[in-house]
C-alpha cells in the first residue's frame, strides 16, 4: 500500500497490528509458550561466518576500561555490568544487546579481549538470558545478537570452561526458538529481513537437520523477493538500507559456499542487483546521496562491501523501481529523486523531497539535501524529513508529504508518512552529449492544485546542468491566482562549499581543490542560512539559493550552473 493510499483509518490500522504484535509477542515470552524454546542443546558451533563491519581494537580497549562508545553515545558504567546500567538513549541499548561491538574484540586479537568479551555475554546471559522481555529481545536486536553471537564465537569462546560454553550454546538456541516464532509476525522492513538472515545464518553455522535449513533457505528467498526491488533499491527507499542489508547477505552467501550448500537463487540475485544500486547511490567521493534517512556516510564500510562487486563497469543511470535518476559526465554527478514515496509501513525514515536532487564535481559535493543527524536529537528527525530540507522546490512552506507525529500512535508506529505524491511520472531524455529526464509530481495537488515539474538536463562535457522547473494546474494550464501560491525553489549547499556574487551578479559557488561552478536563473536568487544535518560530527551550518515567487505569475523558471 502507497502513501497515497494513507488514511487516519489506516495508521490506526497499523497501530491496532502493532499492538496485536505485541501481545502475541508477551504471550510467546510467557510460561504458556516459554517451554516451546527449550530442546536440544547444539554441541559446537560448526562455523562463524564473516563480518565485513569496521572493527577498531582501540574500541575494545575502551569497552574493557567500561566506556561503551555506541550508537554516538558514550556512556561509562562505572564497574558495573553495562547490562544493569540505566540509561534512557534507546538507540544506545539496541547496539548494546544487539552485541555488533563484539568485532571490536575480535579485532584486538588479545586474550584479555577474548576474555572480556566472554564476561560480558555471561552477563547478559545471567542478567537476561532467561527474562524474555524489554528492549533486549525485540526481534531486530535479538536477530542482530544471533548474527554477532555467530560471527564472533570464536573470540567469545576462546578459553572458555565447558559450563560457559555449554550455557552460550543453550542461550543462542533459545534465542533461535524464539525468533523463529515471531519472524512472520515481525513488521514489513529491513528488521524482518535481518531476522530470515539470522535464521538462515544459524541453520548453517550450528548441527540443524536439513528440513531446517530448507525452512530457512525458503524463508530468506520469500523475503528478498517481497523487499529487494527489480533494480537493486530497498522498498524504503533508504541507500543506507541498501549497503546494511549487503553487509549481512555477502557473508551469508559466503557461510553458503564454505558449508557446501547451495545459496538461493533469490540470495544471489538480490546481491548481483544491490552491488550496482549502491554504486548508483555514489558520488564520486564515495558518499551515498542524501535521501530518505540516509545521513553520514563512513567511506570504509562501503568499500568493505564493495571489494565483493565483481561487475566493475560504470553504475547504472535509471533505477524505475526505486524512483530514483543518475545523470554523469566526466567527473560530475546529478543523483534525483523521481520516486512515489515507499509503502506506509516501512516509511518511518522516508522524507518528502519528491524531485530533490545532488550535484557532485569531482569529490566536492556542490547541492546537497539536508539528510539526518544519524545519531542526534530526535527534535531534528521532523526538519530533515520536510520538504524544505531538500533541493526542490515547496509551495506555501508546505511539505509535498505529511508525516505523522501523533503521540497516541508515535511509540506504536513511529512517524510514517501520511500523504503525498499519487503520481510521479518521469521520462528520460538522451540527446548526444548530454543526460537527462523530465518528472513531475502532484504532491501539492489537492491542497494547492499545483503540480510541480522539473527538467534537469547534464551537457557540455559536464560542465552545464540545465533546469527548469513548472508549476502547472490540474488541467495542465496556468496556476490560478490564489494566496496561496508562494513557490520557493531551494539549491542546499554543502558547508564547504563558499559562496559570493561575481561582477554580473551572478552567484559563484567555490570550494578548496574543486572548479568553481556559476549558478544563474531567470529571476534573482535569494541567499538564506541552512543547517546541513549529515556531517560526520553532527549538524553545521550552510546556506542555500532559494528563488521565490508566485506561481500564478511565474509558471515556469528557468535556471543553470556553469562549471569554469
């Protein structure tokens, strides 16, 4: 179902689900089902897969000091079990029990590492190995735990006495149990799918029968096939959901190979059509384009998955599935968003900048969107989202979606979108030398009759990136003359990028090591403050080039950035 689709009769839909979910989910960690976990204990573990996450040794040297650098939070335990420390920073405690840190000790290669990181799963094990309940055994952060537990046991059961290992071994399988129970009634999302790859991932690295393996095999194909797009996007949307869920498949794939087994055909499919959707997310800097929740990115982790793309060639321009545009000349990069907004159920991070686009030069990027403080405040999550904190254009201050901050709803479904663009038809347009496409979307159509077009158009060896962007009726015609047709089209500067008026007037826009790039249009731009929330050390502030007018009388502006 669409945002289009979106309704108030629809998120109390989605809430009432999610509190069904949730009683289901007290019901299976009561003593009723409690017994349907118990069973066999396995006797080793047959293989740890690979992790092909950063790992920093220095990291495990924090965590054994007790400063657990997590999710952008540190928090020091003071010689406590960090598992008995309270702290309010949920996204702080999810990383915590979802045990990724582990690789940290792997990393430190030192048997004191080895020994702290054993310390700490006998923790949890005695502290909430047998207490299903709380943030600790949500299904995203226990499958995450699985995944960690697997990859890393051989650092955790280095030197381990037989009774430790005996109760990780008995602890991994109820945690298996029970995820397996409440995969199918997770919700739509990236988290349902990690489940299906810690299931598959347990099949395979623990004695299972072969009937489990098929179950799980079966399981993770059905999931890929609903989630992964025919061109390699995720159904959210999100680039950065694209680069975590390869970071799980290739070493599951890999686990495949080294047991064996032979891979779904889904698996392999998804990971041949993710490797070329991220490379098309790419500046030439290596960063992924800033749209729907994507924030900073960490240039390494995406070169770890990377090393694994055996295709090489130059990434794809048209990704239709996803609703997304590439145009590239020489070293110059326009990435757009020409894109229905995802299904409601995993809009949660989607943003409304329908038609917002990037421009690279080399690796400066020039236009940016705003994107998200990754680990910040929650306050700033709503600003980053709005239409107004992208590269197009807004009518009235308005968002071309709405979102949903109900309260009543908000700790149940989060903040979805709740309206927006019904259609978004777009075209490309290839002429010798040049890269292009026409798009249009009817975001402010019911409340405004506006619809929004918006031709970009890459020529000239990359030197000359041509727009235009309309403002059209319902009818295809003029704009009627209301109060409320105040378009301001905005351009969002990266922070490092400078900006002055040369002896025409005209905007020039300057960064150190890159050409300078000449912004002009057929009206005159304005010069505002911005905030650019996507800086690896948080939040900075920018500028950007809004050109504002009414849409009744100015039906269609035209503008261009001249490189040189």
């Amino acid at each position: 179902m669409n945002i289009a689709d979106g309704s108030t009769a629809h998120l109390w839909a989605l809430a009432a689900r999610e509190l069904w979910r949730r009683a289901r989910r007290r019901l299976r960690a009561g003593p009723v089902y409690r017994w349907r976990y118990s069973g066999r204990t396995p006797e080793r573990v047959l293989i740890a897969p690979p992790d092909l996450r950063l790992a920093d040794p220095q990291i495990a040297q924090e965590i054994y000091y007790g400063r657990f650098p997590l999710s952008g939070h540190l928090v020091e335990t003071g010689g406590q079990s960090p598992f008995q420390v309270e702290v309010a920073e949920r996204g702080w405690l999810k990383s915590l029990h979802g045990f990724r840190w582990l690789r940290h000790m792997r990393a430190a290669g030192s048997e004191l590492a080895a020994a702290n990181a054993r310390a700490l799963v006998s923790d949890w094990i005695a502290l909430h190995g047998n207490h299903i309940a709380g943030v600790a055994w949500e299904p995203g952060t226990t499958a995450k735990r699985i995944i960690s537990w697997l990859q890393h046991s051989s650092v955790v059961l280095q030197g381990a006495e037989f009774p430790f290992y005996r109760a990780y071994l008995k602890s991994l399988a109820v945690q298996i149990r029970y995820l397996r129970s409440v995969a199918r009634e997770m919700p739509d999302g990236k988290d349902r799918l990690r489940a299906r790859v810690a299931l598959a991932f347990s099949a395979l690295s623990l004695p299972a029968s072969a009937s489990a393996l098929r179950a799980a095999t079966r399981n993770l194909a059905e999931e890929l096939d609903h989630q992964i797009l025919p061109d390699g996007g995720h159904i959210s949307r999100n680039p950065l959901a694209v680069l975590e869920i390869l970071a799980d498949l290739l070493p599951l794939r890999q686990t495949y190979a080294n047991q064996a087994e032979h891979p779904p055909a889904a698996l392999m499919g998804a990971i041949d059509r993710m490797l070329p959707a991220l490379r098309f997310f790419r500046h030439q800097d290596g960063a992924l384009a800033r749209f729907n929740g994507m924030g900073a990115t960490i240039h390494d982790r995406i070169a770890a998955v990377l090393r694994h793309d055996d295709t090489v060639g130059q990434p794809l321009l048209h990704a239709p599935h996803s609703g997304y545009e590439r145009l590239s000349i020489g070293n110059v990069t326009v990435i757009a968003d020409t894109g229905l907004p995802p299904p409601v159920d995993v809009s949660d991070q989607a943003h409304a900048g329908c038609l917002s686009f990037e421009l690279s030069s080399g690796r400066q990027h020039f236009v940016v969107n705003a994107g998200v403080d990754t680990y910040g405040g929650a306050e700033f999550r709503p600003l980053a989202r709005a239409t107004a904190a992208h590269s197009t254009a807004t009518v009235n201050d308005t968002s071309s979606a709405r979102f949903t901050h109900s309260l009543r709803v908000g700790d149940l479904i989060g903040a979805p979108l709740t309206g927006g663009p019904r259609h978004v038809p777009c075209r490309r347009l290839e002429e010798p030398g040049s890269q292009g496409f026409v798009a249009s979307h009817d975001g402010y159509a019911n409340r405004f009759g506006i619809v929004h077009e918006r031709e970009l158009v890459l020529s000239a060896g990359g030197n000359l990136l041509s727009g235009c962007d309309r403002f059209l009726g319902m009818d295809g015609g003029r704009v009627g003359d209301t109060s409320r047709d105040l378009v301001a089209v905005r351009f969002h500067l990266h922070p490092d990028v400078s900006l002055f008026r040369d002896e025409q007037g005209h905007l020039v826009l300057t960064a150190e090591g890159a050409d300078a790039w000449t912004f002009s249009s057929d009206i005159e731009p304005q010069v505002e403050e911005s905030i650019y929330f996507a800086g690896l050390t948080g939040p900075r502030r920018t500028c950007q080039i809004v050109l504002a007018f009414k849409a009744s009388q100015i039906g269609e502006v035209h503008w261009q950035m001249a490189r040189g």
